[in-house]
C-alpha cells in the first residue's frame, strides 16, 4: 500500500512539472511547443484525471496561435511582397496540420466546468492552394531569371535549389524538370584527374587504375564530377594530379639468427634408493619410482625474409580558370614484406612450443617488386580517397 502511495505521489509531481513547463510555454508565447506537449500526453490517455490541465492549456494554445497566425499572415498579404508567398503559404499548412492532429482527440472533456473544449476549426484547403499557385509562379520566374542571368557556378546552384523545391512543391510544374537539370549541368565542377610517374620504377597497372577509379571510392560530391579519362571537348574547372615523387624497394634479405637450447626431459624412471643404497617402499611395500631426467640440446636455426617498399607522392590541385595551385597535399606509404620460417640441429624436445611451431614453415618466394609497390599503394588510395572528400572545389 505504501508503494502505491509512493508511486502516486511521483506520478503527480512528475504530471505537475509537465503541465507547469506547457503553461509556461504558452505565457511565453511558444505555443506550438505547448500544443505538442498536451497533444503528447492526450493522445497517450484524454480520460486520465492528471491530464485535465492539458485539455484546458490546448484549447488556450490552439485559440491564441491561430489568432496570432492569421494576423501575420494578413500582415504579410497586405505587404505585397511575394518574397513573402512562401512564408504564408507554410503557415496555412502549419495552421491545417494542428487542426488534423487534435481532431481525433475529439471530444475533449473539461470535467470541472463540464463543458467540451472548443477549438475553432478553419478550413484552410483554398488558401493553401491558391497560395501555392501563387509560390509556383512566383518560384518559376525567379528561378528561370537566375539561370539566365546566372554569371558563376553557385548562381546555377541556387537556381537548381529553386527549382528542386518547386518540384517538390508543384510536381510536374511547366518545363521544372528541364530546367532544373541545365541548371545542375552548368552548376557542375568537371575535374580531370591525372598520374604522373616522376620515378624509376613501374607503377603497377591495376594500382594506377585503382586509383583513378573515382566510382570506388564512395564519394559523394553532387556538384562535382571526376574524369580519369579527360575528354577532348570539355572545359575542366579543376585538374587533381597525383605525382609518384619516389618509390624505394629494399633489397631481399634473409637474416639468420642462431639461438642454442637446452631443457630437462624425463627419459624413463627409476627406483628411489637411500643413502646406503637400499630400495625405499611405499606403505603397501612397492618400490618408489622416480623420473630419470636428462639434459638435452638443441641449436635452433631462425630465418627470417625482409623487403620492404616506400612511396612518396604528392596530391595537388589547380584552378584551371587562374592557373593556380589551390592545394597540395604529401603522401606517403610504406609495405614491409616479412616471413620466418626454422629449422634444427639436435634434439627438439630442448624447444619450446612457439619455436617448435616455426619448423613447420619453409622458405617462400619473394614478392615481386611489382607487387610491393602494389601492396603500399593500398594505404595510399585510402589517404587519396580522404583528401578528395574533404576537398571543396566549388
């Protein structure tokens, strides 16, 4: 019983901290965050004897938004602005949403004054539309003047922006789609990507097309688009050159180290004598037998194989239009090959597990120095791959 008591008590306080933050909310003129916050606790439970306050707070909110919205909007209308047409068109559709979402709360029941809430329902469908033919015009003018007197990329930019939202708006609206795709074209940075090989050595084929391969790298720049291989006809914005300044390739080396072994091993058993040499006996007179140990050795032989490839390159990029270099960024990678195997000369029981492991391994063949260079380009395309993202052209 005590428990319940406490649970209700907590109940209440927590209900009351509610409803003071939703009455202070709408003293203080914030009341779209009052109406969510009593349609919340409505929707869970309208009949709850706690949640009363709400109803009379909602239809309080409800009555002071709706006025204070509507004379805005006649405000904004009365302006003549057609700026303004977007504004009043969301306020319409803000102003029919919250209408949709306490009619299926309906009735709402205030018990103390016995009477149902009273909301004043508007039916804002006309308004809505004729606004929003009003914003499609308004958005379609504006926007073709800016595609067509747009003079840099970001003008072609806010232009396909126009547009995008025109169609979300107005699907379908006059030649939107087409316009909306000149304006994405023109709004396009083309940038063509290059290697260059300032080194001696190979770069390997399937690495330089790796590394080309814009597709894998999983960026996603919608203004921007890279060409690995550049097109006679296209005006570029921006060339990404990747220079290969060095590219070292250790010499195969095969390092021995000789480590010498030793260990006791049991080696059989034999019968615990005295000090004068007789047989000692268990309780039950048998023979104690102890282990025969013995030392054994081993010469353990390790081998160990080493190459290893470094590459040094340099990512920079040029404003083709200005000629200048914009950014530049070092790289450097490194592969080490590295394998080793054993073998013995003695008794390998004098080993220990972790080197007896070792002499099941042979020697292997080295990688070629076409592979090496490979191998360290791997680290290199995810450092490429970084800077690109973080690149902005525009």
């Amino acid at each position: 019983m005590k428990k319940l008591v406490l649970y209700s008590v907590v109940l209440l306080l927590f209900s009351c901290g509610g409803v003071k933050k939703t009455q202070e909310a709408v003293n203080s003129g914030n009341y779209m965050a009052a109406m969510n916050k009593a349609i919340k606790n409505l929707a869970e439970n309208k009949t709850r004897k706690g949640n009363q306050a709400y109803i009379v707070l909602l239809e309080d909110a409800f009555a002071k938004n709706a006025q204070r919205e509507q004379e805005q909007i006649t405000f904004l209308e009365q302006d003549g602005n057609p700026s303004n047409l977007e504004t009043i068109y969301n306020k319409y559709v803000q102003l029919k949403n919250i209408q949709n979402r306490i009619r299926p709360l309906m009735p709402l029941r205030i018990n103390d004054e016995g009477r149902d809430a009273n909301f004043r329902f508007m039916n804002y469908d006309n308004a809505i539309l004729e606004t929003k033919d009003d914003l499609s015009d308004y958005l379609y003018v504006n926007a073709s003047d800016l595609l067509k007197s747009a003079k840099y990329k970001q003008d072609y930019r806010n232009a396909y922006n126009d547009f995008q939202y025109l169609q979300e708006l107005s699907p379908g609206f006059k030649d939107t789609v087409e316009k909306m795709d000149e304006a994405y074209q023109k709004g396009l940075d083309y940038v063509k990507v290059q290697i260059e090989n300032e080194t001696e050595q190979v770069i390997p084929e399937r690495l330089e097309e790796e590394l080309l391969d814009f597709n894998t790298f999983g960026i996603d720049n919608f203004w921007t688009k890279f060409h690995s291989s550049p097109m006679a006809n296209m005006k570029y914005d921006y060339a990404l050159n990747l220079g290969f300044r060095e590219i070292n390739i250790s010499p195969e080396r095969v390092n021995e180290t000789q480590i010498i072994k030793e260990k006791q091993i049991k080696d059989g058993y034999e019968y615990l004598l005295d000090e004068n040499g007789n047989a000692v006996k268990d309780s039950l007179g048998n023979r104690i037998k102890v282990d025969r140990l013995r030392t054994v050795q081993c010469n353990f032989y390790q081998f160990t194989q080493f190459k290893s490839a470094q590459i040094g390159a340099k990512v920079s990029i040029t404003d083709l239009d200005s000629g200048q270099e914009v950014n530049s960024y070092p790289l450097s990678s490194e592969f080490v090959f590295e394998h080793i195997y054993a073998n013995y000369k003695g008794d390998r029981r004098a080993l220990d597990n972790d080197l007896v492991a070792l002499l099941d391994l042979a020697a292997v063949p080295f990688p070629t120095n076409e592979q090496m260079v490979y191998d360290a380009g791997e680290d290199l395309k995810a450092r490429l791959k970084n800077i690109v993202r973080q690149q902005q052209f525009q």
